[in-house]
C-alpha cells in the first residue's frame, strides 16, 4: 500500500548554521525523546486516517529537513498484530503544531524490513 507523503520545494543555498537549506540531514540520536514523539505522532494519525490499528515500536533511522519548519522523514519499526513491518513516514513540524494533513506512511520494504 503507497500512501502520498507531503513533500515541499527545497530552498537551495545554506542558513548561517553551515547546514543546506532543503537537504536532508541525518538525526543523530533517533532515541531523543521528541523524535520518538514525531513517530508515535506518525502512527497513531495514519491509523486515524486509514482505520488500522498499527503499533508504533521504535524509530529505525532519521532525516531532517528545514524549510518553513521541520520536515522529518523517518523509518519506522511498527507492529500489525504479530507481524513486525517498517514504514517511513514524512511529518511536517512548524515552531507550535505538527501538520496533520503531511502524514503519510510508506511501507516500502520486503518482508524481512529491508528496503
């Protein structure tokens, strides 16, 4: 199943910080807790949207991306019943709110969790 995911115009250029406006960047620890937060989020808007009953379990990997906020776009280990299944997902972060309406869930792995 291919759900849409949000996806924005990259800026170009670089911030002041060194890091490219628009490009991905990898997260560096997928254990803080509010990277956790953005994948539970994931999961937890894609059963709403789709009427299933996925379980979040942990964050596999991270990217960032700053454009008018944060995008992250994160692969995630869930749970379908006893069937363990990986997922990314693309959430859009602004300053106060997550977007509900960027959420989307890609299951675009084999069966062993391998992309």
């Amino acid at each position: 199943m291919i759900l849409p995911i949000y996806s924005s115009t990259a800026l170009g250029g670089k911030s002041g910080g060194g890091v490219l406006v628009g490009g991905w960047q990898p997260i560096k620890n997928i254990t803080e807790p509010h990277v956790k937060e953005i994948g539970e989020y994931a999961v937890e808007e894609y059963n709403k949207e789709s009427k299933s009953q996925l379980k979040f379990v942990s964050v596999v990997k991270g990217e960032t991306q700053v454009v008018a906020g944060t995008n992250y776009r994160l692969i995630l280990a869930t749970k379908d019943g006893a069937l363990a299944k990986n997922y990314q997902a693309v959430v859009w972060k602004s300053e106060l709110m997550y977007q509900t309406s960027s959420v989307g869930l890609e299951n675009k792995f084999n069966k062993a969790g391998n992309v």
